[in-house]
C-alpha cells in the first residue's frame, strides 16, 4: 500500500494550510464561538469558489471529481485549524448521502447548490434516548395524501441554527428496522429549533418537528429500509471526523 500522498493531494493540502493558517487563526475560531450563525459566510464562499463543498461529488453535479481519500487530506487540514463551518455536516452527513442513495432527480436538485454553498445542510439523527440502533428512533413520520407529516424531537443536530434543508431520520413502520430519511426544508412550518449550550461552542441543536409535511418525494432512498443506509452513513463519518 501507498501511503504517500499524491502530487495533487499535496498542493491541496499546501493550498488549504495557507488559506485557513491566513483565514482561520485562533482568534477567528474564538470569535466564531461567540457568533449567533457559528461560521463566516465569506470565507464559506470563497471554500465554495475553491471547489471545496463539492470536492467529491462528479462534475457533472458541479463537483470537483475528487476522491474520499482527496477530502480526507482536506478534512485534516480543516482539524489542524479548527475550522468552525457547516462543512462536515454539508458534504460528509448529507451531501455523500445524497449522492449514494438520492434519486437522480434529488442529485441534480441538491448537490449543484451544496456545492456552490448556497445550500447547508445538516443530518438529524440523534434522539433523547441516546441509542445507536433503530429502536431508538421515535420520531415519526406518518402518511397523509402526497406527504408525511413528522412529528418528535432530535438532539445534537450541527448547524441546524443555519441549515436549509435537514435529512431526518424518521420511523415509518412499527417494525424495529422501519426507518427512511427525508430530506426536510429547514424552514418548514412547524420545526423549532434550540442552541444548545456545548464546552466546544459549536452550534449543536435541539430540533423539534411539529406536525412538518415532507412531500413523498423528499424520501431519500428507500421508504422503510433507510436503517442500513444510516449505519453506512455513520460509518464513512466515524472515518472523516478521525480525519478531521
């Protein structure tokens, strides 16, 4: 196995040291904790511009065409900085998502504005039972015409203080394995949301859903068989956050 990195992961990583160590110094960090959004919409911008938020989606998506090793280099250059930005929640939570399991439709229809950072997005997963399997799932989305209607509370959700679109992991079958992601417009009638007071300062949220309509067509994946997806999913993370 190779474990040097390439040339162009190499002048990825020189590129992204210079601008954070110029963008992102610890004073920046500090500032950001105090901040009510948590991440500076301009240098979001210019990560945009750079190809960042769509490193590892295909080109014809508006992506960079990168590898997964690609972001990881990234990832680690993101750490080394302590980066506060909706990036880990945008690209690696949702957009890899997205792009493994949506619909061609949903690709099309996300991906580009995630990747022109237009678009933030975040991953509501966990629950106040604090498990990690499918029972611990009770938020629930039940059918009503062309739509769900998700009701229940989600913990721990990164930048849902800012987030324009939320999957959420939802039950929609009383068996244990019953589960299926909806992609939910963060601004949907019914969803409130709470900073939660953290040591770190980032922005970590309580998100309660009220009643939210999801149209059918927000189903990412498939209806009732999202629990392997969701395990997938928490796996690729667990490998970018030891890389971050």
């Amino acid at each position: 196995m190779n474990l040097v990195l390439s040339e162009e992961q190499e002048m990825l990583k020189k590129a992204a040291r210079d601008l954070l160590e110029e963008r992102c110094p610890k004073s920046f960090v500090k500032q950001m904790e105090q901040d009510d959004k948590g991440y500076s919409p301009e240098l979001w911008e210019e990560m945009a511009n750079l190809g960042w938020i769509g490193l590892v989606f295909p080109e014809e998506y508006s992506g960079s065409g990168m590898s997964f090793l690609d972001l990881s280099v990234l990832l680690e250059e993101m750490g080394r900085a302590c980066l506060p930005a909706p990036f880990f929640s945008t690209l690696v939570l949702s957009g890899l998502s997205i792009l493994d399991i949506g619909s061609e439709e949903q690709k099309r229809q996300y991906l580009p504005e995630i990747a022109s950072g237009k678009a933030i997005f975040s991953l509501a997963l966990i629950e106040p039972e604090l498990g990690h399997e499918p029972k611990a799932i009770a938020v629930e989305a039940s059918p009503d015409g062309n739509a769900y209607v998700v009701n229940g509370t989600k913990l721990f959700v990164p930048y849902a203080n800012i987030a324009d679109c939320l999957l959420c992991v939802a039950r929609t079958s009383k068996q244990e394995q019953g589960i299926t992601i909806f992609l939910v417009d963060a601004k949907s009638p019914g969803i409130k949301y709470t900073t939660l007071e953290t040591m770190a300062h980032d922005k970590l949220c309580e998100v309660v859903f009220d009643q939210v309509r999801v149209p059918k067509e927000n189903i990412l994946g498939q209806l009732d068989k999202g629990w392997p997806e969701v395990e997938k999913l928490v796996k690729r993370s667990n490998v970018a956050k030891c890389c971050e």
